[in-house]
C-alpha cells in the first residue's frame, strides 16, 4: 500500500458505525471495497479511506487481509475523525485505540450517534507511541480492552495517564480488571452476587484430569464437573463447551489445538419453565442500563442463537423487561450491581448475566467493547430505539459532565 498523497493532521474516515449497520443491513460493500483499491492502488487514497477499507475487509469475512490493511496505514497515520451529526460540535471527544480486530477495541461510533460530539480516534501503537503534542479534545476515554494484542498500547497510555491535560476516562490500570481470571478475584464477596472462579489450565493439566492423574481441586478448589471450558483469548463462544465428566474433556481436547484455556464451574440457571434468560447490561458512570435480553432452551446463549426476531413472546418479555428495568431487575440487584461498579471502577462498561436459582446476580464476563447498538428493525423490535437512545444519552451525559469538570479544574 502507497502513503496517501496528503495526509491531514486528522484523516476523516466512513467509520465502524456506519459501515457495520450498511453491512447488517445487507447492503453489498464490495463495490465500496472495489472503489477503495482502486484509490490505494493509484496512490490517490487518504488514510482514512485505507482504515475504512481494513473494516469492510473485516466485515466481509477476511479478518487477517483486513489486520494486515489496518496495520500499514496505522505505520504512517495514527489519527482519524468521525464527523458529529451536527455542523458545529458540542463536544471533542479523544478515543484511544489499539491496532487489534473490530472487535477489540469499544465501538463507541454506536454511543455517540446522532450526538453534537466530534470523534477523534488516537491509534496507540508499539514502536510509534504517543504524539508529542495530543490533539485539542475536551475528554479522552481509554477503548482498547484487556486482550494481550492491547497489553502494549495500556502500558503507553498508562505511563501518560499522570499528565493528561483532559479528563480521562476507563483508565488502563483499571482494564486489565476485566481479564476472565482476574474479574472473579475481584468481585469475589459481594453480597448477592455469584461469579464462578474462571482459572487458567494448560493442557498438560486437563489432560492429567482426563487421564484421571488429578482431581479438579488440583487446578482450582471450587472446580467440578460439569465445567465450562474454553481456549484463552477466545472470544463470541468460540471453542466454548460444557464437559460433563473426563470422557467429555478427553474428546473435547482431541478437537481442540490450543495450549491453554480457561476453566470454570458450570452453573445451571434454567428458569422454572426450562428456559434460559441472559442479559446485557451497560454500566455507565456508576448506573445499570438493560442492553438487551435472551431467551432460550439452551445455557450457551447470545442474542443471535436466541431467535428473538422469530419469537412475539420473548419479544414480548424482552420489552417489559426493559420497561420495568429500574424497578424490577435492576431493584432486587441495586446493591450487588453498585459494589460491582465500584469495584471494577470503570466509567463504562458491559456486563452480561442472568439470575442463577438462589436468585442472586449470576455474572458471567464483563467489557469494554460488547456492540451496544440501535441497528435492529424498529418494526420487529419497537421498544427497542427508546431504551438505546435512553443509554446514548446516558453514555455523552457522562462525557459533557467530565468535560465540564476538566475545564472547571483548569481554570
């Protein structure tokens, strides 16, 4: 890939935003793909184009053609803008991301659509760091997450934090926090809340435990089957499993090419009707918002294997849930959902859960990064955009309020 012809102190792009709802509502990107080449290609391309292009590579299925795309252009160009919906912004807003998939840094594009807040997106990368001079914004938020990719980029803006010049939220110490084997730790005690412990196993030691050279108190004392298993640094279910005994992890093993994995106790936290109830939270600046909720007949649950789109009844369940939020979900958990904010100390983040059958809080993993959207049909889902634009305007209340105190302590 040729450098742009000009690059700007800022390269304005498309955006994750705009180009995931084209995506998810079936528009065909390749056209846009084809014009982008064609721009790079001739050396005419901005860097903000080639960002938009690693995107819609990404989108289109080739998640190592669209890294490698991203990766050059973050060599030569680091900056980037996502104009605001309005002609003047209210609000300049500094992202600061790591060179890792799409999926790996916050998508905040979705939280501030429609607002008056520019966005500007500060790639941090290893061997080019942090510019000298940061560009004028009112409030920076840390949104790259506690994946190892991201380690590099934390540790440099962690070594700046002490000196920002604005206020800055999601600080990186406070990220790490959200790593699977350390969250437990950190919110194990909290009255009505039941997280299992989630401990790193080799593959050497599950397959001891299916040989049946070890017990499952050798790797963790509260571990048991049947247990939950994945590799580490997985994401989205992927290599996700219950295994019921040994024979279970004996062949669940011969699947997989991993060395290391993450292991837990199952709980089983099927309703009385025998179904399966999950949800998404968004915590933001200390406050519960519902994301989402999804039912099913089976434990393993994201929206998508719900079929909630398919169902008026759970749809229907899914809306009173939201409407009776504050004074139901969020009421018989107030406590447990308070101690757990403080403790992870975050100014945003996503937590999914469910109520296990002593109905405590049963937390299940905590984010920075979960997709909290306004992309489904208003048709299907109707009480869906009220609920969404209740949550974004939430997300740029909490920005504005720390702008507002950055300039109040600078002056």
């Amino acid at each position: 890939m040729q450098q742009p012809v000009s690059v700007p102190k800022f390269a304005d792009r498309i955006g994750f935003a705009q180009l995931t709802r084209r995506a998810f509502e079936g528009v065909d990107l390749q056209p846009l793909r084809d014009q982008l080449v064609v721009r790079i290609t001739e050396g005419t391309a901005q860097a903000g184009e080639g960002l938009d292009l690693s995107l819609i590579v990404q989108l289109l299925g080739d998640k190592a053609a669209g890294l490698a795309i991203q990766s050059e252009v973050l060599t030569f160009h680091q900056l980037f803008r996502t104009p605001s919906a309005a002609p003047k912004p209210g609000l300049r807003v500094l992202a600061l991301a790591a060179d890792i998939d799409m999926g790996g840094n916050t998508p905040i594009d979705f939280l501030l659509e429609g607002s008056d807040i520019e966005l500007l997106t500060l790639y941090v990368v290893k061997g080019v760091g942090l510019p000298e001079n940061l560009p004028e914004h009112d409030v920076a938020i840390v949104i790259a997450s506690d994946s190892e990719e991201c380690r590099d980029a934390l540790a440099l803006i962690e070594k700046a934090a002490p000196e920002w010049p604005r206020p800055l939220l999601n600080r990186p110490d406070l990220i790490g926090n959200l790593d699977r084997d350390k969250l437990y730790r950190l919110l194990t005690g909290v009255p009505g809340l039941d997280i299992p412990a989630t401990v790193h196993a080799t593959r050497e030691q599950l397959s001891d435990l299916a040989q049946g050279r070890i017990a499952c108190e050798a790797i963790a004392d509260e571990l048991h089957f049947p247990m939950i298993a994945r590799p580490r640094g997985s994401h989205a279910g992927v290599g996700l499993a219950k295994l019921i005994d040994a024979a279970a992890l004996a062949a669940y093993l011969a699947e997989r090419k991993e060395q290391d994995f993450f292991v837990a106790r199952f709980v089983d936290y099927v309703s009385p009707d025998g179904l399966y109830r999950k949800y998404r939270l968004a915590m933001v600046d200390g406050k519960p918002y519902a994301c989402h909720m999804a039912i099913a007949d089976r434990w393993d649950i994201w929206y998508l294997n719900a079929y909630m789109a398919f169902s008026e009844e759970k749809r229907a369940e899914e809306a009173v849930f939201m409407l009776d939020f504050d004074h139901a979900f969020a009421a018989r958990h107030k406590s447990a959902l308070e101690e757990m904010s403080r403790r992870v100390g975050l100014d945003y983040f996503i937590v999914d859960c469910a109520e296990n059958q002593n109905g405590e809080l049963l937390v299940f993993e905590a984010d920075n990064t979960a997709v909290v959207h306004n992309m489904d049909s208003p048709v299907v889902f109707p009480y869906k955009p009220p609920q969404m634009r209740k949550i974004f305007a939430a997300f740029t209340a909490m920005l504005s309020r720390h702008a507002r105190a950055g300039k109040g302590s600078a002056t």
